[in-house]
C-alpha cells in the first residue's frame, strides 16, 4: 500500500493536483465568462445611450418651456444641463462617485417630477409627453447602472 502512495505521487497523480477539471468541463465556464463579460459591456452600453437620450431630450424640454414663455432664466437652464452632460460624460469614462450620482439623480427625478406630469399635461401635452418620456430614459438607465455588471472595469 505504501509503495502505490510513493508510486502515484512520483507520477503526479496525488491528491494535491492544479488542474481537478478536465478540458472538456472548463469550455461551459469560459462560455459563460464570456456572456456575462459582453452583458457587462451591454448594460453599461445600453444605460449611456438611455442617459445620453434623455440628455437630447432635455434639450428639447428646455426649448418647449422657452416657447411657451415661462419665466425662467435660461442662463440657469442651460448650465444644468451642461453640469448633467458633464455629469454624463464622467459616467461614460466608468467614474464609481458619476455612475451613483447618476443612479440617485435618476431616481430622485422620477420621484419628484414624476407626479407634476399631471399638472403638466394640462397646461402643455406635448411637454409633458417629452418629459415623461426623459423620465422613463432616466429610470432605465438608472436601473441598468445599479446592475452590478455595468460595475466592471469602473475606477
């Protein structure tokens, strides 16, 4: 019995091996690596193109409120949305702190703005409409970003 122990080891077939799965078995995993990889690409990519439609949206919101004539400055108006595409953009360049600013901001709007649509469909449908649909591009993204897969690769 011992000399079948020393004889095993000598042709490295102990217990103590690196390789315990068989090429064969290993094919499977590398497969599903490589989905949940491009599901990873795939989510982010799909939360950057509903940010970045609802930034364009954004600008035509602003353009809407302008024509109606509401009284807001539109030097303020056009700095926000300058600091969101900023915003944005750090989100597209995998910033952690961006993506969760982005996440809160998200839901926050939805929240917040969600309610009014009423309100604002009464005074201007097609504005409400537009801003319904920002809402929807926000909350989407916003959940795509909480995904733990749009995470990786993020500094």
């Amino acid at each position: 019995m011992q000399h079948d122990a020393s004889k095993n080891q000598a042709a490295g077939a102990g217990m103590n091996t690196t390789n315990t799965y068989s090429n064969d078995a290993l094919q499977p995993l590398q497969q599903r690596h490589g989905l949940r990889a491009s599901w990873r690409e795939q989510a982010l990519s799909t939360a950057l193109v509903c940010l970045g439609l609802a930034y364009v949206l954004s600008w035509a919101e602003m353009g809407l409120a302008l024509m109606t004539g509401l009284d807001e400055p539109i030097a303020a108006l056009i700095a926000s949305r300058a600091l969101i595409g900023g915003l944005y953009l750090c989100v597209a360049f995998r910033l952690q702190w961006a993506r969760w600013i982005t996440v809160v901001l998200g839901f926050a709007s939805v929240v917040l703005v969600g309610p009014m649509l009423g309100a604002e469909w009464r005074a201007i449908p097609v504005a409400a409409l537009v801003t319904g649909i920002v809402l929807v591009f926000k909350l989407a993204a916003s959940i795509f970003l909480l995904s733990p897969d749009a995470s990786h690769g993020t500094r």
